[in-house]
C-alpha cells in the first residue's frame, strides 16, 4: 500500500480525469462520428460515485455544475427529435449525470433538500432507464435511489408537512419503480414484495400515482394475460382495478376511465381463459358493469359477443340481437366494418340464415347510405357466400334475386370487376356443385342469376362462361329448346367463341340439326389454327354421337386443315405439338408442376427428337419429310421456355431431360445450315441449365455412385460449355450485355466443374480448372471461388492428396486477394478474412506464404489508415498474436534468427492497430522479456 499522500494524488487525478471528460461530453455527444463515447461513459459509470470525504468544496461545487448541465442536456436532446443521439446513450448520460451530483453532495444543500433533489435525479434517470430497457443501469439507479428512500424515510420526524409530503411521495414513486423493474427482470416475487410498500397510508397517497400504479399493475397483468398465465392475470387486473377505484374519480386524469375500460376488458379475457364456471359467471358480472357504465362502447358488446361464443349454451338469439345492436350504432370505418363482419361469420357458422338477416339489414339501413363501395360490395359478396353454402331451396335463389335487384336499385354504379369476380367465383362453385349432383334444373337457375344485370362488369367472356353452363344445363337435361335461348340471348363474341361453337355443335348433333352442325364445325376449324383440342373433341363427339356422316365431315375438316393428300392419319409434328400444347396447358392450372406431367413432357420431347433424328423425317432433297425447320425451331424454342418457365419448379432431372431434347433439336437446326446467334445462346443456356441441374442432383443424393454419375454428366455439360466459348466471344454478332453474361456464366461453371472435380478427386484437373478462374477476369464473383477453394483445401488436407496440389490451392487463395485488391481496394473486410485464412493454412506448411500476408496486411494497413474502411483492428490484433505466438515457438526451439524475424514482423502489424499503441506496447513488452545467450 502506498503512502497516504500518494493516494490522495491519485484520487485527485481520478477527480480532474472526470471533470474533463465531463466538460466535454456534450460536445462529444453531438459528434455522430464519435463511436467511444458510450464505452467511456459506462467506464466512468462503474467508478462512481466519488467518495464525498475525498473531495475540496470546489471540485463538488463543479461536479454539481457538470451534472446539472449534462442533465439538462439530456433533457433538451430527449425532446429533440432531430437529435441523432439513440435512447441508449441518452440512458448513459442521465446515469451518469446523476453520480455526478451524487458524487457533488456535500455541504452544497441542507441534507433534505439534497436527499429530495437527487432521488428525484435518480428516479426520473431509472424511469427512463426502464421505458428504455436499459434494466442493468435502472437498477443501479434504484440501488442508490434506495439509500435516499432511507433516509428521507428517517428524517420524517425533523421534517416539514410539506418536505414529508414531498418524501413519501418520492417513496412511493420509488416502491412503483420497484415493481416495474421486477416485472421487467421476471421476478414477480420481488413484485410481490414490494406491491404493499407502494401502498402508503391513505393519508400520504397521491392519486396520481396511485394512477400510474394502477396503469402498470394493469401492464403486468396484460402480460401476464399475453403469456396464458390467466390466474396471475387476473390477480394483477384485480390489484390494478381496485387500486384505480379507491381512488376519488375526481382527483384523477381523463384517462382513468379509459383505464378503468381496460382493465375490466383484461380481467374478462383472463376470466375467459381460465375456462371454468366460475370464472366465466365472473367475467359475465364484469361485464354487466361494463354495460351499465359503457354501453355506448363497442369494446363492451364485443365482450358479450366472445362471452357468448365461449358459452356452449349460449342461444344464437342472443348473439344475433347483440350484433344487431351493435351494426345499428357503431361508427362505420374500416376497422369496425372489418370486426362486424368478422362476427357475421361467426355467427354463419352457428345459424347462417339470422348471418342472412344481419347482412340485410346492416346493408340496407347502414352501407347504402353509408356511400362506401368497397363496404357494400364486401357485404354483398358475403351475403352471396353464406347465401350459396346453404342446402338447396327456392328461398335461397329469391333471396338472393332480391339482394341482386336492392343493389341494382341502391348502387348508382355498377359492381366493380374484382367484385363481380368474387361474386362469379361463389357462384360458379354453387353451380359446379350442383352440377355435380346432377341437379340440373337448379344449377341452371343459379346460371341465370349469374348473368344479372348487377354483374355487367364483369365481362362478356366471364357472362359467356355462365351461359355456355346454362347450355350444358340443358344438355343435360335433354332441353335442346333452352339451350338455343341460351345460346341466342348471348353477345355476337360469345356466340362465336369457339367452346361456345363446341357445346351447339354437340347440341345439333344430338338435335338432328345438320346446318347448325356444319355452321359450328367451320368456325371451330376457322378458330383452331393455334389450338386443334377443340376439332378433335368435335370428332369425337361425332364419332360417339353414331352419326357416320358428321363423323366423316369432321374428318374431313381436320384433313383440310393440315394439308394430308390422303387419310393416313395427323401429320406428326402437329399431333405432337397439340399433345404438348395440351400438357402445357395442364401445367398452367395447377399450383406446381406435377411430377407426372413433367415426366410425360420429357418422355414426348425425348420422342420428337428420335422421331426428327430419323432419315425419313427429315426434309430432303425433294421437299419431303415432316420435320421442317420450322418444326425444328417451334420445339426448340418452346422446349427453351418450357424450361426456363418451370425451371424452380420441375425436378432438376426433368429439366436437365427437356433441355437435352432441346439441344437435339438446336442440333439439327445447325445442320440444316442455321447460324443465327440467338440459337446459340440458346444452347449455350442450355449447357448452363443442365449443368446447374446435375450439380443440384448430386448435391441432394444419398447414394455416392448416384451423385458421382450426377457429378460427371454436369462435368460433360460444362466442357460444352467452356468449349463453345472462345469461338462465341469471338463472334462480331453478340452485344456486351450478352458477352457479360457468357462470362458470368462461364464463372459459376468453373466453380461447379470444381466442386465436380473435388467430389470425384480428380486432381490433375486442378491446374486447369485454377487456369480456367482467370481467364475472363470477374471480380465481382471471387468472394465465392475464395470459399470453394478453402473447401478445396480442406479436402486436399484430409484425403492427404500430396503437398504439390496444397501448394497450387494456396498460390491461387494468394492471386485471388491480388486481384481483388487490385480491382476493389474499398472490400478491406473481405481482403482481411482471406489474408487470415491463408495465413493460417501455410503457417503450418509454408511459413515463407505467411510471411508475405503480414507484409501484405502491412501494406493494405498502411494504405487504408485514415480512410472511412481501415483493415479490421481485430483481424491485425489476430495476425499479431498468431504472430508473435511463432516467435515465441521458435524461441523455445532456440531459433534465434526466425524468432526476430517473426516478432518483428508482429510488432510492425502492431503498430498499425488504432488502439492508441496499447497493442504495439505490449508486444514490445513480451519481446523485451525474451532473453538471448
């Protein structure tokens, strides 16, 4: 122990270090660049207070002026809200602020009035602390704030009434800061605790903060009520409701009926959850009272409506007069519309006609005059819904006609599409269903609605759909008379749609009437250039209907169609273009690509490809031969799209098979003479796709030799690839944009040719494949080769392929930080990452290698030191202490020469450490403590 002088020394140095840094700190706090400040507060928070014995009069004179001045500061900054300083800090601040006039007691104020001024200091800085969640300084707020509450607890006798009013009011903010900051810490024991010690005697409450206690007891217990603790709930809502309600109504604020609403709302839900009789007699008691006091409150009749949900003898009577209550006096906007309706649907699941007898009402006496569209048409399609989900009856098509007529009658303009959408898709579904029961008299009814003149937005082909049903309707039923006033009463477009020409031709058949026949036949033929499904249904409802001679001119239609010189059958391209079309289309209207439906694609391409590749179907010198270019370029481009359109969605094996069958077909396009540049991206994406689609097989299989097969097809892909590249780079025809993407490509490849070389271990690939890298310079993409070639590396390590190829692995880990550094000087983190982690790999192997990254960190240190990007302080702190770690190695191994080589080294990274040369000096230290023969 020193001598006492020595000691006062220092505490007074300790006094003037806080003096000045306290001096500038507000300064310091409106620096936005000043990232230490913080860690310097807390530093000093951990040091004080300052023992008051310690100090002259007039270092506590300044310490009182310095927190008075940081406080006010603080204050100043927390109500500017342009103010950059974070709540955090700002919590620091007030912290320390206060131990600055902790630290400042003395003999500046009489003992009272100094006890009173700091506890009000400490627990205006804990609240803050606590609104904050800075719960490790609140506490040592209230820690301190506790030495206050004891002595003005103490001093009550020798005090005025009006310093022991001041005092026990401070105490019982006090005891409600304990409670809060036990609430936060979990530790409702020590809650508990101190609940009857925020409770004074009635004299010495105030009502308002028996108010805020009120509102934080209610705070616990809808946490409580949050966390399904619903017995704690209610224990805490009770403490709250009472506390509130020993209260004079008049001594409290505005807001106390609203909390008083709250309150009774959280301990009917915490009633609720407790799920027993008693607690559900409890929550209706509560709110009865709810409903004599806030009747007028939506809250309260939201409560009886859960109460009545809850209840399973609840009558549905009862929950339809509340809701009706509720629409005739709740004040229309979105979010009471939303909840109004949220419990129309409630109550359609227990009697859907009363849901009914709402919607009407609330629509009529409230939505029309209400001149909010989007209300109504959420209501009607609601009502249409309910309406359309009940058993079949003829109230239910007059309701819903009434409905229909009352919207047409109050809506000055017609439903909007997305609406009337809505309100097809509800009855579409009614009508599919009875459809499918075979009723279909009703279902043609519901058709009729369908095209009511409320719908007129929603479009001839939509309208056209429900009358075609109406047609099938009666096909069904053998009305060949209601079909054709269908048909007739339809728009020009809808009746020459070609499925609408579908279902008369199917009518005439079965009518016996031959013109309409023939007329509907010429114009599915006349629409069927693009799509042939529709022709051959018309075949075949000609061959089933019997009729010999329809059968014949149907055949004869197709023929006409596609050219044949004699019936020997469809021309084979264009029956395989049909077949496609038609899987194509069966794709469209599913969710994702069935795996059937992809494997039946890749088994008809793979088909068209063989039949194409065969001599008698290809195009020869005479003309003849089914697969033209044309066809050629049709399959290639819509196998292409098919592929990139469902490339997420396919198994990676069918994509790799449909863009197989597409180079086949790119193939024989080139033979044919084609040089057309986009064909050859074409194929060139197409070695990208299926490699990526390999690579993604051999990634996800279990069996080795599956993915080592997976692995070499991808191998064979790429090679392709990079095979096809120089001559395509070369090409005067492709634009830079294309020419990057090649490139980029041509990058990600290499990459997976590696990951396929290292998973097959052919490392004599290596060399070329490093080679390959740097061949088209892509910086941008280095940061992932780095990885692959650390895992590279790795592997070299563990099947111990031979220290020749860990050599390479290193050199080209070294060229890619080069190149890097060379094309993106501003990426110091990465650079820094890689430096490390080659470091690291040759300290073991090649000492030489790490040496050269201390230089090179050196340099780019050095370089970046006052830029806004320096290199990482901890990556130099790491490369100095594995560093000086080898020199200390080789000390212990008596190298003397390397040892100094080493540590000088360390110490020359050292330097450049912005820790204001702590790390530098303690280096120097430890190497100075070596000691040398």
């Amino acid at each position: 122990m020193g001598p006492p002088n020595t000691t006062k020394a220092e505490k007074g140095m300790k006094a003037k270090s806080l003096l000045r840094f306290a001096a500038f700190l507000s300064t310091r706090l409106q620096d936005a660049n000043d990232t230490t400040v913080a860690f310097e507060i807390q530093n000093h928070i951990n040091g004080l207070p300052l023992q008051p014995n310690s100090l002259g009069p007039n270092v506590q004179t300044e310490l009182d002026r310095l927190g008075t001045e940081l406080w006010n500061f603080s204050t100043r900054m927390r109500r500017d809200s342009s103010a950059e300083i974070n709540a955090e800090v700002l919590c620091l601040v007030r912290v320390f602020s206060f131990f600055l006039l902790d630290s400042a007691q003395g003999s500046i104020t009489p003992r009272i009035d100094r006890n009173v001024r700091l506890m009000k200091v400490a627990l205006k800085a804990a609240k803050y602390c606590l609104e904050h969640k800075s719960i490790v300084l609140a506490l040592k707020m209230l820690e301190r704030a506790a030495e206050y509450e004891r002595q003005i607890e103490s001093a009550d006798e020798g005090a005025s009434e009006e310093q022991r009013v001041v005092g026990s009011r401070l105490r019982m903010e006090y005891f409600i800061l304990r409670i809060m900051l036990a609430w936060k810490q979990d530790r409702l024991d020590l809650a508990e605790y101190m609940f009857p010690k925020a409770c004074l005697k009635d004299g010495l409450r105030d009502p308002t903060l028996m108010e805020s206690l009120s509102d934080l007891l209610f705070e616990i217990g809808k946490s409580m009520l949050r966390c399904e603790q619903y017995e704690m709930a209610v224990k805490w809502l009770e403490r709250a409701y009472d506390t509130l309600e020993d209260q004079d109504i008049e001594t409290l604020s505005g807001d106390a009926s609203e909390l008083r609403l709250s309150i009774m709302h959280g301990l009917v839900k915490a009633f609720l959850g407790m799920k027993t009789d008693d607690a559900r007699i409890r929550a209706w008691d509560i709110t009865t009272l709810l409903d004599a006091d806030f009747s007028d409150k939506m809250i309260v009749s939201l409560l009886k409506l859960e109460l009545l949900s809850e209840d399973p003898h609840s009558d549905h009577e009862q929950y339809f007069t509340v809701l009706q209550r509720m629409g005739r006096s709740i004040v229309l906007n979105d979010a009471n519309f939303k909840t109004i309706m949220h419990h129309i649907h409630k109550l359609k699941s227990k009697s859907p006609e009363l849901a009914c007898k709402i919607l009407d009402n609330l629509i009529s006496s409230r939505l029309y005059s209400a001149d909010n569209l989007g209300w109504i048409e959420k209501a009607i399609i609601t009502h249409i819904w309910i309406l359309s989900s009940l058993p079949e009856t003829t109230t239910i098509l007059e309701s819903l006609s009434n409905l229909l007529d009352s919207v047409s009658e109050n809506v000055k303009d017609q439903l909007p599409g997305p609406a009337t959408h809505a309100a097809h898709t509800l009855l579409w579904k009614r009508i599919e269903k009875l459809y499918g029961e075979n009723q279909y008299e009703a279902a043609e009814s519901w058709c009729r609605l369908s095209t009511h003149r409320v719908f007129k937005n929603s479009g001839e082909s939509n309208l056209s759909k429900f009358s075609r049903k109406t047609i099938l309707c009666a096909l069904a039923r053998q009305d060949f008379g209601a079909a054709r006033e269908a048909f007739f009463q339809m728009s020009d477009s809808g009746k020459d749609a070609p499925l609408t020409r579908y279902l008369m031709y199917k009518v005439a058949i079965k009518g016996g009437d031959t013109d309409l026949a023939l007329e509907c036949l010429d114009i599915v033929c006349r629409e069927s250039s693009k799509d042939a499904t529709l022709l051959y249904a018309c075949v075949l409802e000609a061959q089933q209907s019997g009729d010999r001679r329809q059968a014949v001119v149907a055949l004869q239609k197709v023929l006409e169609k596609y050219q044949y010189s004699a019936p020997q059958g469809v021309h084979l391209p264009a029956l395989l273009r049909c077949t496609a079309r038609l899987l194509m289309a069966e794709l469209d209207f599913k969710d994702d690509a069935a795996f059937d439906t992809s494997e039946e694609l890749c088994r008809l391409f793979e088909g068209a490809a063989k039949q194409a590749n065969k001599p008698n179907n290809r195009v020869s010198s005479s003309g003849e031969g089914d697969f033209i270019s044309l066809e050629l370029e049709w399959f290639s481009r819509n196998i292409y799209n098919l592929a990139l359109k469902f490339c997420t969605d396919f198994h990676p094996i069918h994509l790799a098979r449909l863009l197989g069958s597409c180079v086949e077909f790119i193939t024989l396009l080139q033979k044919d003479g084609s040089t057309d540049i986009n064909l050859i991206l074409r194929r060139m994406f197409c070695y990208f796709l299926r490699a990526s689609a390999y690579i993604t097989l051999a990634r996800a299989e279990d069996e080795p030799a599956n993915s080592i097969q997976h692995y070499t097809d991808a191998r064979k892909q790429i090679r392709a690839y990079r095979n096809a590249l120089p001559s395509l780079l070369a090409s005067d025809d492709l634009n830079d944009p294309a020419r990057d993407d090649l490139i980029s490509k041509h990058f990600e490849l290499v990459k997976f040719e590696l990951e396929s070389t290292l998973k097959l271990s052919d490392w004599d690939a290596m060399d070329e494949l490093f080679d390959a890298c740097w061949k088209y310079e892509n910086p941008k993409q280095y940061d992932t080769l780095a990885d692959l070639v650390l895992v590279v590396y790795h592997r070299i390590i563990e099947v111990s392929a031979g220290s020749s190829y860990q050599e390479k692995v290193l050199a080209v880990l070294q060229k890619i930080i080069n190149l890097t550094w060379r094309a993106n000087s501003d990426d110091v983190l990465t650079l820094s990452r890689w430096i490390r982690c080659l470091f690291q790999l040759a300290l073991s192997f090649n000492e030489s290698v790490s040496l050269q990254c201390l230089d090179q960190a050196k340099i780019i240190a050095e370089m970046r030191k006052d830029t806004n990007q320096p290199y990482p302080a901890t990556e130099l702190s790491w490369l100095v202490a594995t560093a000086f770690n080898r020199a200390v190695d080789l000390y212990c191994a008596s190298d003397e020469k390397n040892c100094r080589l080493w540590a000088e080294k360390a110490l020359t990274v050292a330097s450049l450490v912005d820790d204001g040369g702590v790390l530098h000096a303690e280096m120097e230290q430890k190497f100075s403590g070596l000691t040398w023969e």
